[in-house]
C-alpha cells in the first residue's frame, strides 16, 4: 500500500492546479481605456494618432508615473482628482475583541511547506481535502509589522459623487512596492 503512495506521489509530482481557487476577478468597471481613445478622438484639435500608438503612450506614462510614485516615494497629485501614493499601515494580529484579524495575509510559501512536512506522505490534491488545517500568515518582520498599498487621498478631490470612485493599483505594481521594501539597502521610506 505504502509503495502504491509513493509511486502514486511520484506520478503526480506535475498534479493539476485544482486545488488552487482564484481569488476576485478583475474589476468591472465602466469606463475603459478605449473610452478615453474615443474621447480624445472625439476632441483632438491637432493631428490624431492611432490607437496602438495612443495605448503605447498611455502605457508608458502609466508605467513612469507608477515607477515614480513607488521607487522614490513621490505623492502624485492630478488636478481635481486627488493624491495617489503608497501609505503604510501597521499590521494588527488580534482585533479588539482577541480574534484573529481578518486582514492578515497567508504566507502560502511557508504553509504549504509546513503542510508538505507535517504530511509527507499525502499529495497536494490529498493536503487540500483536509480541514480545518492550521495556517501561517505574514508577519512582515523585515518592515516592523508594516505593511503597503498604494492609496488614493481624495480628501482634497473636486468631484461629484468621489465616494463612488475606488481606485486599485494592477498587481505588477502592488508586486513592486514588495520588490522595494525587501531590498536590504532600501531607500525609500512611506508614511500612513
């Protein structure tokens, strides 16, 4: 029986990702990037450009304006809209009433090595099935229980209905304030 598993194990070393779930999906918004390519095209007074040009302009300043506010720390303020940064938070275990806080992270690197030692002869698939398992979130030591995210301060916005608005950075972005704040000769410091 016991070789069967291991053989079995072995055979499923490239399993199937089932037992992952996605998480939210992305978010529906709207307004899109072609609905500022129409209006700019509505309302251009000068020499229109093409759309792959316009979506490689907007691309790239996109992509400088997110570097900058990141890797230097700068408060980006645009017009009547309000201030985009990246703010810290600090992280909390235990919420007021001595439950676990529902806004840690799991650290699935360190878990599903605990799981692979603490079971060693179940595959992923098997791991999965289990419940109630016990997890381990981040604990961000090398930020002194701080934590990251990229912020948008509508306080001084000038727009009709702002509490209707979010904002959400795409994960490249989000991925690159970690990128930052684990280099050992960190430069750049946030506030909350």
């Amino acid at each position: 029986m016991d070789e069967q598993r291991q053989e079995d194990k072995h055979l499923n070393s490239k399993e199937d990702n089932s037992y992952l779930r996605r998480g939210k999906g992305k978010i529906a918004g709207s307004i899109k990037k072609d609905a500022f390519y129409k209006f700019y095209e509505s309302n251009a007074k000068e020499k229109k450009v093409t759309r792959v040009v316009y979506n490689a302009f907007i691309k790239e300043l996109l992509s400088r304006y997110s570097h900058a506010i990141v890797e230097t720390g700068l408060e980006l303020k645009i017009n009547k809209i309000g201030k985009i940064r990246v703010r810290s938070h600090n992280l909390k275990f235990f919420d007021k009433d001595g439950k676990r806080n529902k806004n840690l992270k799991v650290d699935w690197h360190k878990t599903w090595a605990y799981w692979h030692s603490k079971y060693p002869e179940l595959n992923r698939q098997e791991i999965t099935e289990i419940r109630d398992k016990v997890v381990l979130y981040h604990d961000n030591d090398h930020t002194e229980q701080e934590f990251y995210a990229h912020h948008w301060d509508n306080l001084t916005a000038n727009l009709k209905y702002k509490s209707f608005y979010g904002f959400k950075a795409s994960r490249q972005y989000s991925r690159l304030i970690a990128k930052v704040v684990k280099d050992p000769n960190r430069k750049v410091f946030y506030y909350g």
